[in-house]
C-alpha cells in the first residue's frame, strides 16, 4: 500500500473536522444545510489553516446525495468518487502556474457545460492573487454572473493582492492562525490513533515550532514518528533545534548587561552549529518584542514555553523601554542590510555590539535610552558622580559683599578663534570629563557656539532642558577641563537651540507726512 503522509492522511473528512476554524465551518454548514450556499467563495490566511481543505469540503457538501447536518456523508457514491479523484466535476486549479489570462478563457469555455455527473461544478483555485490583471478581468464577468450550475472557492495567503471587484463578488472568510493549544489537541489525537507514544511536552514544543499551520507541525511530527523510538523533548529539541532557544534567552541576557564579549561567544556558537544567522536574529527580535510588551504591560503572550518565558521576563529587568525599542529597531534594520552582503554575519555582530556599547552611537533614539538608564541608576542610587571643586574661600576685605568677576576670553582673540580653539581641544576635554558619567553622557551630543564672549553649550529643544539642569551643577568642572587645555578662563552658558533662532526684524519706513506734521505752526499772512 503506497505510503501517505500525515498531513494527507489525517486531512479534515468533514467541517468538524477542521481545526480552529468554527467561525468559518459553522457559517458554511448553515448556507448548506438551509440551502442558500452562495457561488462564490474567498477564502483568506496564512499556509497550513485549512483553505483547501475546507473548500474540498465544500465541494462534497454541495454535492453529497445525503448530508449529515450541512457535512458530507463520505458513504454515497458523489462523496467518495470526489474523494478518490474519479469525479472529473471538481477542477483544482493552482494559479500559480496557471496565471495567465488564456487559462481563464479556458475555464469561462468549460463553465458553460453542465456537470457530468454531480449537481455543481466546483471551481478550487488556489494561490488566486498569482493571476495577472488580464486574467482577473476575465474571471470578473464569470463571477458576476456565472452559470447556476458552477460555484467557485477561491484561496489566497496574500488577500491584499485580490483586485476589489473580484473579492467583492465573493464571501470572504478570514481563517487565523491556528492556537498552540488546539495544534497540540490535534496532535495528541492523531498520536493516540496512530499507537505512537509521545511526552506532552515534546507535541507541545511542535505545536509552538508550527507558528499557527497544523500542516507544518504534522510535516514535523512524522520525522520524529520514523526515528522509531518514542517522541521525547529531548529528540524533538535537537530536531528542531529549539536550542537556539536557549541561545536567543542568552543573547537577550548578555544585551541586558552589555557584555559584547558574551555576544560574540554566542553568535560563534550559532555558527558553529551551522545555522543561519537571519531566522536567529529574527527569532531575537520578537524576544526583545515580548520583552517589551513585557516591560509595558507585565505579561505577554508568548511563543515560548513556561520556561523560556520566565527566563525572559527576568532577562527584561535589564532593559528600559528606550533601549527595548532601540534594539528591535536596530536589529530590524540589520536584517534588511544582510540581504544584501556577502557576509550577513559582519552586519548582525556590528548591530549587536552597538547596542552593547551606545555610547558611541549618536543616533536620537540611543540618546534617548543612554538618558533612560542614567534616570534609572540615579532613582536607583547605583551611581557615583565625583564632587565638583570645592572653590576657594576668599577674604572680605569688608562688610559689603565684593562682587566676583565675571571671566573673559583672552582679550586678543578674537570670537571665531576662540570657539575654534575650544572645539580643538573639545575632545580632550570630553576624556577629562569622562570622570563624571552623568555629564559625559549629557554632553555626547551638545553644539558648542560663542554668545557675546561666553561659550554657550546648545541642547536640543526635545528633553533640552532636563540637560541644562544635569550640566548646570558641573559648570566648574567643565570650565575647569577648558582652563586645562586651552588656557582660556571662560564664562560657560547653556542655552536652547530655539534661544539662537533668528527673527527677522522689520525696519519701520520713514514717513515724509510726519516732518510735515511736526512743523511749528505759524501765523501765515
């Protein structure tokens, strides 16, 4: 007997029989069963939900000479001759290789027959978004008003790609994605009809590994059947190779705590194991998304096991929601430049490593996770921050207070120079201050500019003025670092960037009428 596979042997018999689907099966059922089935169907979703299925169902349905409550019997001679292929009055059509528009003038030509030997003519045409628009066109007029004795069933993973005026002609069904729980269901059933002893852990694992398609979990099931030993978690893990699990969970740890070495280790032993490095980080990504989710709502529907999970959501302690952010953005942008190297895996360590070490990336949004975790460490008083020079005491020669003055720039510089002179100096200065965390940080990204003889240190005005506060108390140190290296004593300001926007002053026109008014009256004679 030729062998089948589970997927074609355990495929839905009946409407029942269809997993995860009720919205879709009980609507139909009553159509059938109440004798007002439509002529024309669109079914919608993504691979291994059960499109197909459901429309050879239908296809029996329609035509069964003695339905059971809207199913077909599968006993009458119409339900197993459309089972077994022998009936020549259901057409399966994949599109995909039939997209033309002479393939759909083919099929207008045979609607116009009757059916030889069941009541309906059932056209299934899968894969329909694949037709080109001349071929749409043709199957237009066919669906508006097609002969009463042809329905047809249309499948599509690709909904958004059907032309309007053909889904409008069409009673759309939306199947979803196929829950864990009713995958791991199904799986159970079919190990207990098939004598195949299985660790519910191990079918449960295939059930999260199938992303929402019974067929690709059953496709996963059968080789772990012909291993011919008992599915344990253990084998179905190396199959699988839900390790990489365990490596992604390592990867979101070392990222947490900004240890580049540990992710270079790890990415070495992806690659060791002969992986490729795309699906991994994509598979990063949506653990940093369920981090995030995480970090805003405090739970999150995972893909993960219990395990798994729980190791995540203590790894999402480490991470704000700036950095969260910053991560799946970075990584994301990661995985599109791959694409096109030669060596992808350049591209993913570079991303990586950024975001273990931000300080060097000057980008808006790892400004804003760098501020994140200084406002996290200080709330949190895990941070040190070395007093400011203690100024020197002077002597009152007085009772009245002797006002300190202000100090200049060299007087024989000019104002260009001397900002200049700063600028030169200015990396010099930012190492001298590297001491103190909280204002290195703030001032990564500040513009130096000259205002009347003082230098004024400009901020954004986004968040410009939490940094003017947190410079505000470093004043001394900064002036100090710049005395060091330039030898220039000056006066530092912070300012905005609005404080520097130039505004256009209209001069007021003179107007000859007014000398004339303020002329000295005199008598006239």
């Amino acid at each position: 007997m030729e062998h089948q596979t589970l997927y074609r042997k355990w495929r839905p018999k009946t409407f029942d029989d269809v997993v995860g689907q009720q919205h879709v099966t009980q609507t139909i059922k009553n159509e059938i069963k109440n004798n007002v089935c439509g002529h024309a169907f669109l079914f919608c979703g993504t691979r291994g939900t059960g499109k197909t299925s459901t429309a050879r169902i239908l296809s029996k349905a329609v035509n069964c000479e003695n339905p059971i409550d809207g199913n077909p019997c599968n006993k009458c001679a119409t339900c197993q001759g459309i089972e077994n292929g022998s009936i020549m009055d259901i057409i399966e059509i994949d599109a995909a290789s039939n997209s033309g528009v002479d393939n759909i003038r083919s099929l207008r030509e045979e609607a116009a027959y009757t059916a030889a030997v069941t009541k309906y003519k059932v056209y299934i045409i899968d894969e329909v978004h694949a037709l080109s628009k001349d071929a749409f066109n043709a199957l237009l007029k066919l669906l508006e008003e097609p002969p009463a004795h042809v329905k047809f069933v249309l499948a599509t993973t690709e909904a958004n790609k059907v032309l309007g005026t053909i889904s409008s002609r069409c009673q759309c069904f939306d199947f979803k994605r196929i829950t864990p729980e009713d995958i791991y269901g199904r799986l159970e059933y079919i190990c207990n009809a098939e004598g195949i002893m299985a660790e519910d852990k191990a079918l449960r694992m295939i059930a999260q590994h199938a992303d929402g398609s019974l067929r690709d979990a059953l496709s996963a099931l059968e080789p772990c059947i012909a291993a011919g030993r008992e599915i344990d978690t253990e084998f179905v893990a190396d199959f699988l190779g839900r390790d990489e699990n365990h490596s992604v969970l390592e990867l979101c740890d070392s990222i947490g705590r900004n240890d580049a070495a540990g992710v270079i280790s790890c990415i070495d032993d992806v690659c060791s194991r002969g992986k490729n490095l795309s699906p991994f980080i994509e598979t990063l990504i949506r653990a940093m998304r369920d981090m995030l989710i995480i970090s805003v709502s405090g739970q999150c529907k995972s893909d993960f096991d219990e395990t798994e999970y729980e190791t995540l959501k203590e790894s999402s302690s480490n991470y704000s929601t700036e950095k969260l952010l910053f991560a799946i953005k970075s990584l994301s942008e990661a995985v599109s430049t791959a694409r096109f190297m030669t060596n992808p895996r350049v591209v993913f360590e570079a991303a990586l490593i950024k975001l273990c070490t931000k300080s060097n990336d000057g980008s808006y949004d790892a400004l804003l996770s760098r501020i994140a975790e200084l406002e996290k460490k200080i709330e949190s008083g895990n941070i040190s921050v070395p007093p400011a020079k203690a100024k020197p005491v002077r002597e009152e020669k007085s009772a009245k207070k002797i006002e300190e003055p202000v100090p200049q720039p060299i007087p024989d510089l000019p104002p260009s120079e001397f900002l200049s002179k700063i600028k030169g100096a200015w990396p010099e200065i930012m190492t001298d201050l590297s001491q103190s965390i909280l204002l290195y940080t703030t001032l990564i990204n500040v513009e130096l500019r000259e205002e009347n003889g003082k230098l004024a240190l400009t901020f954004p005005d986004d968040g410009g003025r939490a940094m003017q506060d947190m410079v505000a108390e470093g004043i001394d140190l900064i002036n100090s670092a710049i005395k060091s290296h330039t030898g220039l004593d000056v006066h530092t300001v912070t300012r905005l960037q609005s404080d520097f926007s130039a505004y256009a002053t209209k001069k007021k026109e003179h107007d000859p009428m007014e000398d004339i008014m303020n002329l000295p009256i005199t008598n006239i004679e």
